[in-house]
C-alpha cells in the first residue's frame, strides 16, 4: 500500500490468491521472511465483518494456524456471510520491496 498523498509505501499491502488453500500454506509457516525482515501474515478481514463475532472467530482460527477446526467453524457461520480466506495482509515489509518480489515469494 501507498500513501495516496506521497506516494511512498506504508510498510504492508493486501494479497489476494485464487485458492484459499496457498493462504492456509502460507499461515501454516513458522515465520516468513521478506529482504530479511520478518513479516506478518494474517487473513484479511473485511471492515463490514469485524463485528461479527462468530466470524472473527473464524479468522482467528485461521491466523492461530488451527487449519483442522476452519470447516466446524464455517458451520457455526453458514447462515451469516462467509468470508472465503483468499485474502491476506502481510505487515512489516521493508520499504524498499516490490508488489513483485512479494508475489514471487508468497507464491
């Protein structure tokens, strides 16, 4: 992400991949290291779900890289709006990356 006004990058952004399954991968991993520094992976939650506690609950699961409970817990969710984790934010990347070389390590 950048700043709108001058241009330069805030230090995260968002990755959205086709299957969710390369997201619980990347969230299964111990640590992820970009230009030697580690960053932080997390599903990407969108601002109209964070109030919804099931679904909160949901995300923290996936986050705490608990892969074996996301099924039960997208039960608890099925009448609600389910939010697919294809999606991520990685935070605390160096300044000087590019959306390029974050792909091609994330992938």
């Amino acid at each position: 992400m950048r700043d709108k006004i001058t241009g330069k990058t805030r230090g995260f952004g968002y990755v959205t991949f086709k299957d969710s399954m390369v997201v619980e991968k990347i969230l299964s991993f111990e640590s992820i290291i970009i230009d030697g520094k580690k960053v932080d992976c997390k599903i990407a939650i969108p601002k109209d779900h964070l109030n919804q506690n099931t679904l909160t609950d949901l995300i923290e699961l996936i986050n705490e890289g608990n892969i074996s409970k996301i099924n039960d817990a997208k039960l608890k969710v099925e009448k609600q709006r389910v939010i697919y984790p294809n999606k991520i934010f990685v935070g605390g990347l160096p300044l000087s990356i590019t959306e390029g070389k974050i792909l091609k390590i994330l992938k």
